[in-house]
C-alpha cells in the first residue's frame, strides 16, 4: 500500500504533462485518473486501520491515510471527473486538461500530509493550478480576479510557512502533533494561513468574487474541493491535538452563520452559492471527526448547483423569475436544493444528523439554526418558476449531473442509521420553517449588503484583525 500511494501521488503529474504533450488523449487520460483516484478512495475507505508512510524520519515528514482522508479523495475525484465530462466537447485546450488533474494531484497531496512542510508545498502548487484555471478565458476581468486570488493566497502562506518554522524551531519536526509544543505565535500564524486559504470566517471574504466570476466548470472546481484544502489541515489538526479542537469549532459556527447571513438576501446566483460554500465549510470543522462525510455530500451538492447555475439563461433571480427556466434544469436545482437543505432520500440528510449528533447542544442549537437559513436560501432555488423548455443542454452536463446526483444518492448508505423518525421529523420541521421564512421575508425583502469588505486593501486588512483575534485566542 505504501508504494500503491507514492504511484498514486506521482501519476497525475505525469498523466497531466503527457496530455499536454498528446492533446488528443487530454481528456481521456484526465477522466482516467479521477477513476484512479476513486479506487483508491474506495479502498482507502474499506480499510480498517489508517495507513502511516514516514518519507523522511528525521523531519517528522509523514503521510497520514485514514477514512477522514477517504472521504475528502472520493469527493476530489467525483467532482472533477464531473467538470471534465461537463468540458467534454466544449473546445477546451490541452492546457486546460493539463491544469485540471495538476490541480487534482495536488489537491489529493493535502488530503494525506500530516506535516507541515508538504502541506505548504502542496498548497503552493493548487495556488498557481488554481490561478491559471481561473484566468483561462484571458480576459481583463478574468485575469484581475485570478492575480487578486494569488495574492490573497500567497500572503496568507507567508503567515502560514513563519508558522511552520516556528514549530519545527519548537520540536525540530514539521508533525502537525507538533503544535502541542509549539509557541502560541505559531498557532496563530498556521490558522491564519490555513483559515484564508479555506475560505473559513471573515479571511474568506474573497471567496464569492473569486468563485462566482470564475467560468462555471473552475467555480465547480474551487467551491466543490479547492477551498476544502484548507479546511482538511484544521480538521486533522483538531483530531491530534485536543488543545485546539475547541477553537477550530468555535471558528465553525462562526463561519456557518457568517456565510448563510451573506447568502440569505444575495440575488445573484453564482454569488449565493459561492457565499453559501463558506457557511457549508463552517460544518465541516464543527464536527471534524465525521467532516469528511459533509466535505463529499457538501462537494456533490455545489459541483452540481454550480454547473446547472452556468447553464440557466441569467444570474439573476429576478430576471429569473421574470421567464421562467426549462423544467429539466429546475429538477435538477429542486434535487441538489433539497440535498443541501436537510431533506430525506439524499445524503445530505444523512450528514447533516451525523453531523448534529457529534455536536454538544449548544453547537447543535447553533447549526440547527444556521441549518433554517440554509433551507430559507435554496428556497430560491426551488421556488423558482419553469415550464417545459425546449432548450438545448449539451450531453456533457447532463452525464456529469447524474454522476453527482448519483453520487448524493448512492452516498446515504454510509450513514443509513440517520433514518429515523425522530430525525426525519426534525428535518422536515426544519424545511418547513425555512420555507415559511422564505414566503415571509426572503421573497418579499429586496436588501443589497455593502461590498467594500471585499475590496483588496480591506481583505488584507482584514487577514491582519483576525492574526490579533487569533493570538488572542490562542494566548487565552
């Protein structure tokens, strides 16, 4: 198994140059290895004993596979072999394909270090993966919202890799174990590098310009498992040292309320779902030992919504209900709204209780609450009027939709106990009142949030508050 996943780690880049060098296999090698990866997450997942590969002794350089990893892989591999089928016909060079499994390799890198130093190579390389995907179209716009993702990217890993130093100064090793040991200071610096780059709080305010001014296959990309490679450190952080697992949940909450509170009165599409991917990521880390579950059904759901939202004739809700859309594409919006609302039948429910039930109460209390807006949201979705459309939609979307719709299906059984009555009661109490809020408020209140916090100048500002919260966490 330990050589198994040095060839698993390695491939994507070999498979991704030689596309590059044979354009006319691009896209076949590149679907070929997120089918490469899901087996490897599928057996990754059947295994009982989590997997340790030391690649230097000295250094605490270590790879940790367990079903956390597991999870976090297979979701990797299904949303991009999505995008890929989804591009499939659409004329995209071979330097997109190339970029697409780079990303992917590298993405999946994050999802077995347990060290700090390969966390901080492989993060570097999704940052210039990820830049160039985002600026592919090479327009002005295109460009300018890939060199603001940089930016924001490398500054925060500039925080991060002082951080780094300052633990293996303490321990004279990388191991994420190592914070224990090390210095208040270093602590602050790695959340805060680790909390940007995911997207986490108020250091992921660059988030919805970035995803929702992406073309629509990278927003699927960088919403369903880019941003999740900050979130996946803080995770695995937080199952090997106790001392910081109550901090990385109270970032959770926050980080729930805070992106469903931006997302509730957004009338662009892409922008609600780009601001409703922060409050999913707050999930995740409230319940880190059963985050990699929510990391997949979370990635399905929004590669889905996504790729559909790129397909309807507008971003605006308005303009949207004005002509209504093709019946096929709101079936697909009801499916992937009612997974990421808590309903039975998709995995979302599943989740969601496996979720709330590693919660204390006033956690629970929390999520239950950021849950109701959750619903409120996506019930613009739903709500949304159609008719029987004779618009032509490309195969392409259409395999890559069933794959994911398939996938939230399929993925109930990894938590079949969640169905219960009392459990399905309280989720469909919870979509009763969001939806009522919904009528009530949401679709009657026409509010435009500021977005000056958005703006450059302030999201660094920004980075420098949440280093001073943060040391203030930590020294407390």
């Amino acid at each position: 198994m330990n050589t198994l996943t040095i060839i698993w780690i390695a491939l994507p880049f070999f498979v991704g140059f030689v596309g590059y060098l044979v354009p006319k296999v691009d896209r076949y090698l590149a679907l070929a290895m997120t089918l490469v990866s899901a087996s490897y997450a599928a057996r990754v997942l059947m295994e009982s004993t989590p997997l340790t590969v030391e690649l230097m002794d000295n250094f605490g350089v270590t790879l940790q596979i367990d079903s956390l990893s597991g999870y976090f892989i297979l979701t990797n591999a299904l949303v991009t072999a999505a995008v890929i089928c989804y591009c499939w016909g659409t004329g995209k060079s071979a330097f997109f394909y190339t970029q697409t499994i780079i990303l992917h390799g590298s993405v999946n890198a994050v999802f077995i270090c347990a060290d700090f130093i390969s966390l901080y190579v492989a993060l570097e390389v999704i940052g210039i993966a990820a830049f160039l995907l985002v600026s592919y179209p090479r327009t002005n716009r295109a460009i300018w919202v890939a060199l603001r993702y940089l930016f924001i990217s490398n500054t925060a890993m500039l925080f991060y890799l002082v951080g780094a130093v300052l633990v293996y100064q303490a321990n004279n090793s990388f191991a994420f174990a190592g914070l224990e040991k090390a210095p208040p200071e270093a602590l602050a610096l790695i959340f805060l590098g680790l909390l940007t780059k995911g997207g986490i709080f108020v250091s992921g305010l660059w988030l919805p310009l970035t995803h929702s001014e992406s073309e629509t296959p990278v927003s699927a990309l960088l919403s369903g498992v880019v941003v999740k490679t900050g979130v996946f450190p803080l995770a695995r952080m937080a199952l090997m040292v106790d001392t910081v697992a109550p901090v990385i949940t109270l970032f959770g909450i926050g980080t729930a309320f805070l992106g469903i509170s931006l997302a509730l009165f957004e009338q662009d599409t892409k922008r609600l779902l780009a601001q409703s991917t922060i409050s999913q990521l707050g999930f995740i880390l409230a319940a880190p030992a059963v985050g990699g579950f929510y990391a997949l059904t979370h990635g399905l759901v929004k590669a889905t919504l996504f790729l559909t939202a790129g397909t309807l004739p507008s971003r605006d809700f308005q303009e949207l209900h004005k002509q209504p859309i093709p019946r096929s594409l709101w079936l697909v919006l009801l499916m992937a709204s009612c997974s990421i609302s808590g309903l039975p039948l998709w995995a979302g429910f599943a989740s969601k209780a496996l979720t709330l039930k590693s919660l204390l109460p006033w956690q629970m209390l929390a999520l239950n609450i950021a849950t109701v807006g959750t619903v409120a949201t996506f019930a613009k979705f739903i709500f949304l009027p159609h008719q029987r459309g004779s618009k032509s939609i490309r195969t392409g979307f259409w395999v890559a939709v069933l794959l994911l719709l398939g996938g939230l299906l399929a993925a109930n059984g990894a938590y079949y106990q969640a169905y219960t009555v009392a459990n399905i009661g309280k989720a469909l109490a919870k979509v009763a009142i969001g939806w009522l809020v919904y009528w009530l408020v949401i679709r009657r209140v026409v509010l435009k949030l500021p977005r000056v916090q958005e703006q450059l100048e302030h999201l660094i500002g920004g980075m420098s508050l949440m280093l001073v919260l943060l040391f203030w966490m930590v020294l407390a």
